[in-house]
C-alpha cells in the first residue's frame, strides 16, 4: 500500500539542489517565527507547506482524491450546528478533484475507450437536461443543490474510470471503502449511545430511528451505503489468502451487519439480502461451502443477539398493515400523478413534496423508488 501512496518522485533528481534549498529556507523561516513566539504564523506555513505536498501527491496519484472525498463526506460539516454558515469537509476537497481531474486529462490527452466517451457523453446530456428543469422547479435552489451532487458523482466517476489502472488502485479503494463503512458503524453506535441507557435509547429508536443522524445522512441513507460495501467486502474476502487478513475482514463484517441493523432500514435489508443471495450463487463451490456456511452462522448469531433485529423482522412481517408502507403507496400515487401532469420536463430535483398530497414530514420527499423518482423529477428523457 505504501507503493500506493508515494508520490512519484522520479523529478527529484533533476531539482533536488532546488528542492533541498527551499526546505532549508522554510525550516528557516519557522525557527526565526518560533523564536519571536509567532505560533499561529507558524502554523500556518506548516499548513501550507503540507497544503501544497497533498496537492503534490494528488497530482501524481490522482485517484487518492477518490478516497480522500469519501472519508471526508464522514468528516461532517464546519461550523456550528447552530449557525447558518456551514461548510462540509466535501465542498473543500471537491473543488481540488476538479482541477486535478481537469488539469491531469488536459496534459494527458491520450485517446480513450469508446465506452469512456459514450458513458461521458451519456452523462453530460443528462446534466444538462437536468439543470434545465431546476429552471422548472419550485425550489430552484434545492434542486440545484441536489443537481451539484449528480454533478460531482459525474466527476467522481470520470475520474475513477480515468485514473484508477490496476488490481493495487481497486484494492486500495476497497480497504478505504471497509474502512469508511466501519467508521460510519461507531458513528452511528456513538449516536445510540448519546441517547441514554441502553433501554431509553432502544425505545427512542424504534419511535423514530432517524435520530441515529449526522450532518450530511440519516438511517436510510447510512443503509444504502452498507448494502454497497457489504458485499464488495465478502467478495474481498474471499479473494484474500492471508489468515490475518480474512480475521480482520470478519470482524470488520461484523461491524458492517452491526451497523445496517441499527439503521431500522427494512428495505435496507432486503436489497442486502438480495446482493447477498447473488453472491452466494456466483461464489458457492465445494471447496468454498463450510467458509461460507461457518461465516453466515457467525453472522446470523451476531445479528440474533442485537435486539433491533427482531423489531426489523417484526416490521418486515407486518409489512402488509405498516403505516410505512401505507404511506409510500400513497406517495407513489402522487409521484406517478406529478409525472403524468409533466411527462417531459417533470418537476426538479428534490421537489416532489410540492405536487404530493399526501406527505407526513417537511423533508424533502423521496419517491423510495429510482425510476419512478427519475419520471417524477427529469421527465421520461
């Protein structure tokens, strides 16, 4: 991995007298500051100076920015929850993928795949048609703001298809993305915790699960992203040979299970059980059988012995007669309705709740479904 993260220092023979000359003058500078007592200045130069090697190291690997976007989504927002002024960490680290994806393919502009350039231009006429109906939106500045995020996975995905090469750049990217999903599990077990005894807390959950919460996501959200890095870490763990590493990679599952029950998400966990189910058909052969079997049954008695797990069960028994469900049915009628009154155009982004009849929350409303929200949003283009 260490291959993975040094910066390519085949220029440091050609400028080391340079290279060396600008270090000792900055040690320079911060031994004069240190001596005058000028701490924050101080600081400063050595955050500029760290500024300016990441940026360095960006440039030379410029799929770290991948992972670095990612970890940073976790890092919340800037400012005080109580303040109309926050930043998250994402907006800083965006606008550096931009420049270092646009700087990298302008200098290197060898010819790419004709599925890069469909996928791009497939993608672009999406953008594009999509900021044309923010203009339709009753809250336009909602729906671009949802738009910006459709924009930055266009970037995100352009260059990771650019930039990431190799098996070592994949496996780097895994690693970062178990990583971030165990983050997000003590995340949302810190959330729990805050909420009292064990007792008080699991019964404010089950009245309403989206105080397990940040910054930037709720349950639902948490949910998807572990029906994502759940099995794309089983099938690395099957492709490792190293005891140590299958160890930590179940412990790390056990986490990743942990963590999606606390999330109440049903449909969570059906989409989790459906990719798992997949997996198991592609990966099960004979000398794979007792693995799998032994990994499941420790699985399965983990997820037992969490009590939210038979108020997850008993939710997806009376699925039939829930409110829940009740209530997306009702939206799904709305969502459908707002299509057939804007069949071409639809309604914006994120603007929905503004055509819905039947609404409980002042959150934006989701359609719970991908087509339906895209006809409802975007139009059939």
């Amino acid at each position: 991995m260490s291959n993975i993260i040094s910066p390519d220092i085949s220029i440091v023979p050609k400028y080391r007298n340079g290279i060396i000359g600008i270090f000792i003058t900055i040690e320079l500078i911060l031994l004069t500051l240190v001596t005058f007592e000028l701490y924050k200045i101080s600081i400063i130069v050595v955050s500029g100076v760290i500024g300016v090697f990441v940026l360095y190291l960006f440039f030379n690997k410029p799929f770290l920015v991948i992972p670095t976007l990612l970890l940073s989504i976790l890092a919340g927002t800037i400012g005080s929850s109580t303040s109309d002024s926050q930043a998250s960490f994402t907006d800083l680290i965006f606008p550096i993928l931009i420049a270092i994806f646009l700087i990298r393919t302008f200098y290197n502009k060898s010819e790419k795949s004709e599925q890069y350039n469909f996928i791009k231009t497939f993608y672009i006429a999406f953008l594009v048609w999509s900021l044309f109906t923010v203009l339709l939106a009753v809250d336009r500045s909602l729906a671009l703001a949802y738009w910006r995020n459709y924009f930055a996975g266009f970037i995100v995905f352009l260059t990771g298809l650019a930039f990431i090469k190799n098996y070592k750049h994949i496996r780097f990217l895994i690693i970062v993305l178990i990583i971030w999903g165990i983050i997000l599990a003590f995340i949302e077990l810190n959330a729990f915790i805050s909420l009292g005894s064990a007792s008080s807390a699991l019964v404010k959950v089950l009245l309403n699960k989206n105080l397990i919460s940040t910054t930037w996501g709720r349950s639902n959200y948490f949910a998807a992203f572990y029906v994502l890095i759940i099995p794309i870490s089983l099938g690395y763990l099957f492709s490792l040979k190293s005891k140590k590493g299958k160890s930590l990679l179940i412990i790390a599952l056990i986490l990743l299970f942990s963590g999606i029950t606390i999330t109440l998400s049903r449909g969570g966990l059906l989409s989790l059980g459906v990719a798992v189910l997949i997996f198991i058909s592609k990966v099960l052969k004979p000398k794979t059988f007792f693995p799998l079997l032994g990994l499941i049954l420790l699985i399965s008695i983990i997820l037992l012995l969490n009590p939210l797990t038979l108020f997850i069960f008993k939710g997806l028994s009376t699925v039939d007669s829930n409110l829940s469900t009740y209530s997306r049915l009702n939206f799904y009628v709305d969502v459908w309705n707002t299509f057939l009154k804007n069949p071409i155009t639809g309604v914006g982004f994120a603007n929905l709740g503004h055509y819905a009849q039947f609404k409980i929350t002042n959150a934006p409303a989701s359609a719970h479904n991908i087509i339906l929200g895209a006809l409802g949003e975007t139009g059939i283009i």
